[in-house]
C-alpha cells in the first residue's frame, strides 16, 4: 500500500483528558506512531494516535530514562 492515511493525534493530560489535537499523515501506522511520538512536550504524559474510529496506539511521552 503506498497511500497516506490520515491520523488524529490527541494530547492526554495526566488525568487522561484530551488537551489538544492534531491532524497528521503518515503511509501505516508505525509511520504515525512515530510522528506522533515527535509531538510529546515537557508536560504531555501520553498522546494516542487514531485512525477514522480506531485508535491505533496509546504512547508514554516520558523519556526512557525516566520511566526506571
């Protein structure tokens, strides 16, 4: 499949609320995980990529180190 598809990311708070949104396009879903995951700041703990009404990832933002 070469198409690109288009992915919603969404900004959870700690408290797994939606902050913000954004609209990404990626060729599968590893490519829009990866997109998304260059979308975590200082204060995102989590961001969740979907795909039409299929949610394709629930990803931590904490750097690796920080999570030991």
């Amino acid at each position: 499949m070469t198409g690109v598809s288009s992915y919603r990311v969404y900004r959870l708070s700690r408290a797994g609320r939606i902050v913000s949104g954004d609209w990404i396009e990626a060729v599968d879903d590893a490519g829009a995980c990866e997109a998304a995951h260059r979308l975590c700041d200082d204060i995102t703990p989590t961001v969740e990529v979907w795909r039409g009404a299929q949610r394709v990832a629930v990803l931590p933002c904490d750097p690796p180190s920080a999570q030991a």
